[in-house]
C-alpha cells in the first residue's frame, strides 16, 4: 500500500526508506524511529520531489539538528553566492537549508536548492510578494494557498506559515502595552499588516483545512511559525507568545488528524532563566511536537556577537526539550552574512547542539569528546585536528604560533601537564628548567 506522508506509514506500522535512513544516522532501531513518527514526537521531512534528499529525523530523543538560513533580496541578488553558500553549509555539517529568498527569480532558485541533498524548508509568504508583483493588501486567500502549493510542488521539505496569529491573538497583542519589540518576525508582520489593511482572518488560520490537504498531498511537514515571538529579552514569556502557543497547539492535533507532520516553532530571545520552562510549556501546550528554536538570544546587547548569545540559549534550550536549532550568525541584526559569518554560526550552532546531545544521554555522541581527551593526553596534534570540529582555523592556530618542542604549545611550553605527566609515567625525568 501507498502512504501519503511519513507520519501516514508509520501509524500504520510501515518502515519507510525515509526510515530507515534517518535511523541508521541516529544509530537506533528504524522501528522507535517510526513509533516516533506516528505519534508526531519526531518528523522526517522529506517531500515526494526532492529526489536528492538524505533523510534526516528531527525530534527531542534524536541527535539536535541544526538549521542555516539563505537566500537572494533586493540588496543582494546573486543567486550563485547564495548557491554556493547552500553548499558550503552542507559541507560544514548543516542539516537543513532554509531559503528565505525575497527577490528575483525566486523559483528558479529554489529548484536549483532542490538538487541538493539537505533538508529544504521555505517561507510561502515572502515568495507571494515577489510572485504576484502587487500590494500586499491585494493578494487573496486563494492566492497565498497557491504559492504554498507551488512550494511543495518545488520540492520544498518543511514550510512555515504563521497559522496561529488569529484576531484573537492580534486582539491580545494590541492590549499588551509592555511590548518593546512589537511582532519581529517577518512572515507574522506581513500577515498581521494584510489582516489589519483587509479587515480579514489569518487566511492561514481561516483555510487551515485547505493548507493541510497541500502538505499531504506532497508530504510536506507543516512548520507552525510563532508570529508573536519574543524580539527582545524584555518580551519573552508574554500573554501573546503563550496565546499563540496554545492555538499553535491545537493547530497541530488537526495536523495530525491528517497524518501531517508537525514542527512547533519557538522563541528568538529570551533571559536563561525562562528558556527551561518555556521547553516544557511548548512540550505541554504542543502535544510533544518537535520544537524548532531561533536562538534564543539570551541577551540583547551583542551585535556581531549574537552567534554566542544564541549559542548559549540553544545549547540550554536543545538540552531541555527543542529538538532543531535555527543558526545564528555574527552579522544577525546587522546585514546579509558572508561565508564567513555563516561559517561561524553554523560551528557555534553545532558546538550548542552537540553539547545539548551529550547533556541528553544521546548515545554514542560523548565518543567523538572521548576522542579528542585522548588525542590532547597523548599530545598527538594530528589527531587532535582531525577530530575538531573546524580542522582548519585549529590547524591555522598552532601554525600561528609555534612552540620550541613539538609535544608542547606556546602557551604552557615545557610546562605543559600532558607532556610531563606522559615522562613520569613511563619513568622518565620532568625537567623544566
């Protein structure tokens, strides 16, 4: 029998290739795998026309999977950049590509995203600006479900579409006074501008139905955007973000219901202090669907820095629940990052994720730390570079400075507590002077 979706086959007891693979990445059996699936506690993204995709399954159990965001805009339009970006992150271990493109041709760039193997995701809204040519006022319902649907006939694996910003919620966002930030994210404005200058609900909201039967149609794993996530430190945690938690919730059990795969996602910025408890709430209001976290940001004073600040609230936050990780890079709040910045928030992100997995007991990813210990104890710097997670700027370090003796660093010298415990264990003298 034909399934639609892998959450379809997998309620019914059928190991799909998808499956398979994703489990054998994880190291576990393909059938807790499947369990997952079926009861929306993980995702495989993995749409019918992405023909090159190497599956990968997002959910709490499994290895933190991290997301880097790209994409072509008026002020910087070379698609071949933005290519070539897409494939150096996939290179530096990158799970999934979003495409956030909002110029130009944007669909011969996504199907040109489409020939590579990560995990694809997309943000409808942005694209319908650009393809219908008109005011935002101007697009219909009808036709913000049409470019959803030329997403997926694209081969896009995972969208997001801000379904949860309903008049109830706007309702509740203009009585809260204590905002600072307003609504950050991009797609929620726009839709929350077109629901103001309209007079009309969420079209999102309003066709949920209609929206599910594309995602199913393609299998296409819906990711339910937080239109009313916090911006800044002083806004997490507020009547709006968690009203919009609840209806997102709800969203996903009708999701469901049509065996449509689910990701939830969560906060931008938010103090250390919240960032457990909103896991939990998210785990509670959201039925156990996997989280996908922006950050969060743990502080607000950082620009070019923010890769650290979202590192640290995404280590805290994939050890305590989220289960995917949107990279952030040094130039966030600043402008389009280069290579280089990407670079930086992809390793910052995979160095939070990777600690976030030892934190959770995933098995078998404290080896590759197990590796390093013993490398660094033998003093065996070949080893050394090759186990780090970026070979190159470690290699490049030790170049920069190099020491006297070769079992020993410019920084400890014949001081160095590996080289001299190594001498008096196989009886040799320690001299240092």
């Amino acid at each position: 029998m034909l399934y639609h979706t892998q959450q379809e086959a997998a309620k019914n007891g059928f190991i799909t290739r998808q499956m398979r693979e994703a489990a054998q990445y994880e190291g576990i059996d393909a059938k807790i795998l499947m369990d997952m699936v079926a009861c929306g506690n993980a995702v495989i993204p993995a749409n019918k026309n992405h023909k090159n995709l190497l599956p990968k399954a997002i959910g709490e159990k499994l290895k933190t999977k991290i997301n880097v965001n790209i994409g072509i805009s008026k002020d910087s339009s070379n698609q071949n950049e933005e290519l070539k970006k897409a494939h150096l992150a996939i290179e530096l271990g990158a799970d999934a590509i979003m495409d956030l493109s909002t110029s130009g041709n944007t669909r011969a760039f996504r199907k040109a995203l489409v020939d590579t193997t990560a995990l694809l995701g997309s943000v409808p809204i942005y694209d319908a600006l650009v393809f219908y040519k008109k005011s935002l006022k101007d697009i219909n319902a009808k036709e913000w479900l049409d470019v959803v649907k030329m997403h997926a006939q694209d081969g896009i694996d995972f969208i997001t579409i801000h379904a949860g910003l309903n008049r109830q919620t706007v309702q509740r966002f203009k009585n809260n006074k204590n905002r600072i930030t307003n609504i950050v994210s991009r797609g929620g404005s726009l839709i929350f501008a077109w629901m103001e200058m309209t007079g009309n609900e969420n079209p999102f909201f309003e066709y949920f139905d209609e929206l599910l039967e594309i995602c199913r149609e393609y299998d296409v794993t819906l990711s339910l955007g937080d239109a009313c996530r916090p911006g800044s430190i002083n806004d997490a945690s507020d009547a709006c973000q968690i009203e919009e938690l609840i209806t997102l919730g709800e969203l996903t059990k009708r999701a469901w219901a049509k065996d449509v795969q689910v990701i939830v996602e969560g906060p931008g910025h938010m103090p250390l202090n919240q960032i457990e408890t909103n896991m939990k709430i998210q785990k509670s209001l959201c039925h156990g669907a996997p989280f996908y976290v922006l950050g969060p940001l743990v502080t607000d004073i950082a620009p070019g820095y923010d890769h650290i600040t979202s590192a640290i609230g995404g280590a805290l936050a994939a050890w305590h629940g989220a289960a995917f990780l949107c990279y952030v890079t040094p130039a966030e709040h600043l402008r389009l990052p280069n290579a280089e910045d990407m670079k930086d928030g992809i390793i910052a992100s995979k160095i939070a994720a990777h600690a976030a997995d030892i934190a959770k007991g995933v098995p078998n990813v404290i080896q590759w730390d197990n590796q390093m210990s013993e490398a660094r104890q033998k003093v065996d710097w070949k080893s050394m570079f090759s186990i780090a997670i970026d070979p190159e700027k470690a290699k490049r370090y030790r170049e920069e400075s190099k020491p006297e003796h070769e079992d020993t660093c410019s920084m400890c010298g014949e001081f160095c507590s590996m080289r001299n415990m190594n001498k008096i264990l196989n009886g040799e003298n320690v001299n240092i002077i």
